[in-house]
C-alpha cells in the first residue's frame, strides 16, 4: 500500500468553476491528493486557463484533432499513466468518456451532474438544458449528484447528493447558479469518500 498523494486529472469543458473549487478545497484542507492535469476538448476554456495559471498541466484532446476512436481511447490513457492518475473527475467535461477508458478505470471516475439523479439524467441533460426540464416538470427540488461513470450515462454508483428548493419564480438561470453552489461543495465531499476508501 502506498501513501503517496493520489493524482487527480480534472476533465472540463467549460469554465471550470467546479475544478477551481477542487482546486481550493484540496489545498485549503490539505487533502492527500493532488491535481495533476487538467483534460479539455477546448484548448481555449476558463479551465485550461486556470490550469496554465496555476501550473497545472494542461492537456487538450478533441476528437476533431484525433478523430479515429481507438487512437483517441489511447492518447487519453496515455496522459494518464504517463501522470499516474489514481482518480478521473469529470467536471462540466461535455463529451463522452471513450469505454476503453471507463474499463481500466473502474470505480475510479467520478462525475458531477446538476441534478437529483436518476431525474434528469442521459444524453442530452447537461448544462442549462437539465433545469429547464427539471422547472417545465414542475419539481419542487432540484440538486446535483456526483457518481461513478460507468458504460451508461448517468447511471453509476451515487457517492453523494445535495438539495435546493425551487422558489415560484425560479428561472433556468437562477436554478444553475444555486445547484452550482452545491455542487461546490459536494463534490469534495465525494472526493473524500472515495479518497478513504482507497487508503
Ligand atoms: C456544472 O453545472 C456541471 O454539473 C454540468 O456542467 C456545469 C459545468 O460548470 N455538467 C453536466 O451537465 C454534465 N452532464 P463548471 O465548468 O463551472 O464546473
């Protein structure tokens, strides 16, 4: 058994705001993990910006640069093991983990999606898309929920999930900014779960 910090690469699409907050909350509590890559489809995100900023590798990967399928699976896997990634955090990363991925990590990626799975979960609910189904259903709650990717969408392990009420006049917009505070939160919640358990 080792006690080496775990190495955490970090998949964004976006902004990033839930890898930055990762990124505060691992240093702030001195968690024993580290993140050592950040993955985007956009060379040009708020999280690759914050990644170079911060001197963490930034690796961009689009399978409009790679397009062939078991060549992109293997320029994935090879940034992480040539990083010895322990944990994959998927975070706003919009495109589809390749499978070859997924298997030889088991248990090992985690997911963040903004709402109360399994509600509001599959191809397609992602981003603004999942609160304007969750406001035209009429819920009275919402949330976010971080789980283990496996080969179906959405559907892994749930490690943890975090709640907000619905005020009458809540708009898409309103909704993604509150479950976004949560999803702050929970997920270095999740992150602690899984780090104690692999210790
Ligand atoms: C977050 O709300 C995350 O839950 C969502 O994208 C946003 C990314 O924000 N992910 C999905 O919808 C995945 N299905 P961020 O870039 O500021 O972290």
């Amino acid at each position: 058994m080792s006690s080496r910090k775990k190495n955490l690469a970090v998949f964004c699409s976006g902004g990033g705001s839930n890898f930055k907050a990762l990124h505060q909350h691992i240093q702030e509590r001195n968690l024993p993990c580290q993140i050592v890559m950040c993955l985007s489809n956009n060379s040009q995100s708020g999280a690759m910006q914050f990644a170079r900023e911060n001197g963490i590798d930034a690796v961009h990967l689009s399978s409009k640069v790679v397009p062939e399928e078991a060549a992109f699976a293997q320029a994935m896997l090879s940034e992480l093991e040539k990083r010895q990634v322990d944990l994959i955090l998927l975070a706003g990363y919009m495109k589809r983990v390749p499978k070859a991925v997924v298997e030889r990590y088991p248990k090992r990626i985690l997911n963040i999606h903004p709402a109360l799975l399994p509600k509001f979960g599959g191809e397609g609910m992602y981003g603004i898309n999942v609160h304007r189904a969750v406001l035209e259903a009429k819920e009275k709650e919402s949330g976010a929920t971080v789980h283990f990717v496996d080969e179906h969408y959405d559907e892994g392990e749930i490690i943890i999930q975090g709640k907000v009420s619905i005020a009458p006049d809540e708009t898409p917009e309103s909704l993604a900014s509150k479950v976004l505070e949560v999803e702050h939160r929970i997920y270095t919640e999740a992150l602690v779960k899984v780090l104690e358990k692999m210790n």
